[in-house]
C-alpha cells in the first residue's frame, strides 16, 4: 500500500515540477542526487559551490534549496 502522502511528494506529469537548486562540491555525491531528484520528476539545478548555489536561490526562486 502506498503512502497516502506521496503523491504530495512526486509531481505528476500535469503539475509543473517543482524546481532545487542542489549545493554539492562533490562530484560523485552530486551527480547521485540530481539523478535521483531528476529521476522522481524534480527540475534540479546543481551548482559546485556555495556562492553559485546561491546566485541560483536569489535568480532562480526554487521551491526548495539543498545545501
């Protein structure tokens, strides 16, 4: 049986998805999250560093910041 929250979790394909900005120095750790956020319907946008990351919070407005 389902979570009766998870479709609050996912979006679906009529909803527009919400938007991250993933600050992640390394490579492999952030390569491994935008691909699972990506995966499950998420518009990732992944910066290297923390100053890029939060260029991107104050120009991109996301739903949600992964520092």
């Amino acid at each position: 049986m389902r979570h009766p929250l998870r479709k609050l979790a996912y979006p679906t394909l009529l909803q527009d998805p919400m938007h991250i900005v993933l600050a992640e120095d390394e490579e492999h750790l952030g390569y491994m999250v935008k691909f699972k956020l990506t995966k499950a319907g998420y518009s990732v946008s992944w910066k290297r560093d923390g100053l890029a990351a939060w260029e991107a919070i104050e120009k991109e407005h996301p739903d949600l910041a992964i520092l």
